[in-house]
C-alpha cells in the first residue's frame, strides 16, 4: 500500500495548496471574474456541453455578462436573493455567475421539490424574483399560491405565456464584459448561493455558501484532480448540489477543461455518454457506482478513456468491483458536507476509507472524533465537561475546529439563513473553555494508521439489548449477501423494549434464499445488530443524490394491514425468518418479543 512518502500521494495535496493559495491574496477576484479571465483565454474552447446547449469559454462569458446585467436592470441590490429553479443545462451556470457577479445570491432550488415543501424553501431565503424552466412553471406556481405579490416569477424557454421570459429579456442588453464603474464588486466574504440541505431528517434548510468557498472548491479539486485543458469531466449529479453544481463544474472550468452536463443518471445510457463525449473524470455517488456494478454487462464498458473517478459515500463492498470491471485507473474518494468546515481525502485510494489527513497539513485540517452518548444524542463529557477524544477504530462523531479569528479561510462554518439552526451545529466548551467546533452529524472511525471510515449517521445509529446498532455497517454486511441487490436499516419501536429493534427493507434478485440469508447474518453480525424484521421490497426510493428515504419506511413500521410488502419476522424458536400476519402483528403489540436467539455469530 502506498504511504504519504510516496511521491504520487504527496503530489495532489501539493497541486491543491499551489492552486488555493493565492485565493486569499486578492479579495475581490471572485468566480466569475475568474470565468471573464478564462472566456478570454480559452475563447472558443468547449466549457459546458450537453445534447441539447452547448457553450465555449467565450460564450459562457458573454452569456453571464448578460445576467450580470439583466439583474442590474431589475434593480437588484446586493444581497437580494434571486431563486434558480431549473435542471441541469449550461445556461444554469451562465445565470448565478451573472446575478452573483453584481452582488446578488441566488438560491439553487430542488427541482424535486414540491407542494409545501417547496414553498418552504422559497419562504426561508425570501427571494425577489424566480427564474424557472418554463416546464417547471406548474408545479411552482402550485406551490406559490397566494405567495405571488411577493416574488416576481420569470420563466426560461417557451411553453409559458403567464410569465415573461428571462431569456428573451437578456437578450436586449449587450454581452461584453462589465466595466467596474457598471458594477458592483462583490469579494470573498459575501455570500454567493444558498444550497440547500436534502431534508432526510426534517424540512431542507439554506445553507450559505460565500464566493471564498466557491473558490476553494473549484481550485482545490482541480488540484486534487490534476485537471487539464485536454480533460472533460461527466456530470449527470444535479446542480442544485453543491457537488453537481459547484464542484463538478467549477473544478474543471478553473483549469481549462470541460464538463458534460447530463439531465440525470442512467445505467443504460451511460457508458455510452462517457464514450461519446470521450470523457477522462467522472464525478460520482457511491450509489451510481453500486447500480453500475449491478447492471448488465454493456459493449462499451471498457472503452472509455477516464483517468479518475472522484466522489463519495462508494461503499467498501462496491469499491473493488466497480474498479475491476470496469478498468477504472484512480478513484478519489472525498468527505465533505455543503455546511460544515470537515474536508477529509482519500488519496491514496485506500478501499472504504474516507480520507486520511497528512501530518504536514494536520494544522490546516483541525479534525477530532469524539465520544458520543447515543442515548442523549449528544457527544460525551467527562467529570470536568469537556469532550473525549476517541481512540483508534473507536466510534464517535467527527468535528471540525471553528477558528477564533473570524477572517480565517481555513475552517470556518458560514451556517444557514437561520441563526438557531447554525447554532445547532456548533459544539462548544469541547477541549478547553471557549474553543468552537462544527458538529458534523456524522458517526465516524479512525484506525492507527490515520484514516478515517463513515460509520452512520447521528439519528440512524440506535441502541437494542444495550449495544449500539450502526444502520450504514449492518446495511452494508446484508446488501453483500448474495441475492441482495439493495439493502437499508433502520430502527423500529417494539412495545416493552427498550431501545429500538433492527428492520432492514430489501431488494432481492433470482437466486435469494431466505434460508441462506439468515445462516449468513448469523455467521456475520451480532445477535443485537442482526434484524429482527425483513421487508422485501421491489425498489428503495431514494432522494435526487441517492440518499435512501429511511425515515419514510422507518414511520411506515412493519404492520401488514398497513405496508403492502411481505414483512418477516426472525422466530427465535423457529430460528428462520417467518411471515408476519396481522395476528403475528397483535401479538408484537401486546408484549415483549423474545430476541434471546442463542446462535453464535461471528464478531
């Protein structure tokens, strides 16, 4: 295994600080200053390509200096929010590198977001005007019913004589490049796009995101990529996320390269995108890298010509497959959040780790795992009140050092719109009086040598029979079995126990043998962290950037008067999963089910 003295693991942090380090340094070259520099640099060159639009440098340029200013003659003062409701196209980037270039922020709506929560996310950033797709126009009104006095709605494309057109009305002022004494000149530390939250665990919030962060991001993983003019990177993750829109994009565009933008994911269209297009990077999320290795086998799964893999949240199990099958050269796997100020790297490509920090840069990547009480729900103090740190391979939650000088670049937590929700995130008091830290939310590891492993999310993570029950690693050991084609855990209430029992929601191929399944859990998992309920599903709904909808199911239980799917029971006297009825159901309600199954599992 490679370690930190080799030169090809040592070379993309270097290539991240050389290009990150002069951000700092000039205050008011923002992103879009930066695309101005490279549309007269890179001219005709490709930037954004898709089926349907496609933009060189030049016109990427050009077509933000026209929302630039288009937003100057809607009168748009600095720090008014203008809402982007659209899916991935290149204009998308052409319009918040305008509106943000003059001072505004635009918040990236959900396209998938409907009805009240919708409005929700409209209310919380207050926006003066909305641009949408105009086949998004329906269900935007519909969700703005009676909210219309309040913002003004423009709609992009035909299709929509309600409203007038955004993309005709740019068309009126001129496209070249904005003179200082035209415009304003927003600098680092204002605030560009509010990013929204996926709402998993409640409605989503606005996370704000500043044009420092923009810069960071883009820079960094061009770095970490090593990204070149010749290099032209996939996208189909959607650009309302701060990896789709943000990252993807801008990390290839800073240095000279290219991005493909797809409408959305497909395992049967993609290994033809990437040829066509002749693709070197793809950004991925784990799940899509699972559905690759899951799909049939394809012509061209081979042929495509990409270098680096880059993304997160690719599971141990799928990681090797994935790299196997389809001759993937390097993946790169990350660990970030929109919010927080916790940015770990694998570079080494270790498989299942989520990055490691080098020792030269431990100062510049303040991490801690701390000790965590999942009955309280809160990390652990000890007798004077100060937090824990975990040891090796120790579970507890990662945080992230908040820097006491404000102006600091490196650590600090912008927050969300709202101050009650920003202030949730940070732990104080944790390793000395008065210090600060961002509370990521997540259940991590780190083994002796320095990497660090996801283990749950805080909230998924439950206690049964006194242990705690990591959903992610149990969900993981059953989606390996084989027949297993999905898998997702959560903890259900059962009356007279405490703590909440295992349910694991799974989809099965040809070839599942329910037999087989429970020997292999039990050779596998211990007896507390096994399942005690099974729902065999046909799919798992996950949200737009493929987290699964947990919650949902979790609400749902496991009455069959109620949940369609065939729910089983793991009969401790039988020792065999058996079909739950609804007297089976009663007779769970009335009392305590016994669980004392005497196997001997693997540990």
């Amino acid at each position: 295994m490679k370690t930190l003295g080799d030169r090809s693991t040592i070379t993309p942090w270097l290539r991240a600080l050389e290009l990150t380090a002069p951000i700092a340094k000039n205050p008011r070259r923002i992103l879009p200053t930066v695309i101005e520099e490279l549309a007269e640099q890179f001219g005709s060159a490709p930037a954004l390509l898709s089926d349907h639009e496609r933009l060189s440098y030049r016109e990427l340029g050009e077509r933000s200096n026209r929302y630039a200013r288009w937003a100057l003659g809607q009168g748009l003062d600095e720090g008014d929010v203008v809402g982007l409701f659209m899916p991935n196209r290149p204009e998308y980037l052409a319009i918040w590198l305008g509106i943000t270039r003059v001072g505004g922020i635009v918040a990236l709506l959900n396209t998938n977001v409907t009805g009240s929560a919708l409005a929700h996310c409209v209310d919380i950033v207050a926006p003066k005007h909305i641009i949408a797709a105009a086949e998004l126009i329906g269900p935007l009104s519909a969700a703005l019913l009676g909210r219309e006095a309040a913002v003004k709605i423009w709609a992009h494309g035909a299709g929509s004589d309600e409203f007038p057109r955004v993309d005709c009305d740019v068309e009126l002022p001129p496209a070249e490049m904005l003179r200082d004494a035209a415009r304003r000149r927003p600098t680092l530390d204002h605030p560009a796009l509010y990013i929204y939250t996926s709402g998993t665990t409640g409605l989503p919030k606005a996370a704000t995101v500043s044009h420092f962060r923009l810069m960071q991001w883009s820079h960094w993983f061009a770095g970490m990529m090593d990204v070149r003019p010749r290099d032209r990177l996939y996208n189909c993750l959607p650009m309302y996320h701060s990896i789709g829109g943000v990252v993807a994009t801008g990390a290839p565009l800073v240095a000279g390269g290219s991005v493909v933008l797809g409408q959305r994911f497909s395992t049967s269209r993609f290994w033809d995108d990437v040829v066509e297009w002749d693709c070197t990077l793809f950004q991925y999320i784990g799940e899509m890298c699972r559905y690759l290795v899951n799909s049939p086998s394809h012509p061209r799964e081979r042929e495509h010509r990409l270098r680096i893999c880059c993304g997160n949240g690719l599971r141990l199990e799928v990681w090797n497959a994935f790299q196997r099958r389809f001759r993937i050269p390097r993946i790169l796997e990350f660990y970030a959040a929109t919010e927080g100020n916790v940015s770990l790297f694998n570079v080494e490509a270790k498989p299942g780790a989520i990055g490691r920090i080098p020792p030269f840069l431990a100062h510049r990547f303040p991490v801690a795992v701390v000790q965590f009480d999942v009955e309280r729900d809160e990390p652990a103090r000890d007798a004077r009140g100060f937090c824990v740190r975990c040891g090796p391979n120790e579970v507890g939650e990662a945080i992230g050092r908040i820097p006491e000088d404000p102006s600091s670049v490196s650590g600090r937590f912008e927050g969300y719109t709202s101050r009650e929700a920003s202030e949730k995130k940070i732990l104080r008091g944790v390793f000395e009086p008065g210090d600060a830290w961002f509370r990521t939310g997540d259940l991590m590891r780190r083994d002796a040598g320095g990497y660090f492993y996801f283990v749950d999310r805080i909230g998924d993570t439950f206690r049964w029979k006194g242990e705690n029950v990591s959903t992610a690693e149990v969900a993981e050991t059953i989606a390996a079995c084989p027949g297993v084609t999905d898998a997702l855990v959560y903890g259900v209430t059962i009356p007279g126990a405490e703590g909440r029992a295992g349910m694991a929601a799974i989809v099965v191929g040809p070839g599942f043998d329910l037999v087989a399944f429970r020997r292999y859990l039990v050779e596998r998992l211990p007896d507390y962290a096994r399942p005690l309920l099974l729902r065999i599903r046909d799919e798992i709904e996950t949200t737009p950037t493929f987290k699964p909808k947990a919650r949902r199911l979790a609400q749902q239980g496991y009455d069959p008067a109620v949940v369609g799917d065939p729910i089983y029971v793991d009969d401790p006297v039988r020792r065999a999963f058996v079909r739950l009825d609804q007297d089976g159901y009663l007779r769970i309600q009335a009392g305590p089910v016994r669980s004392d199954r005497a196997e001997s599992p693997a540990r």
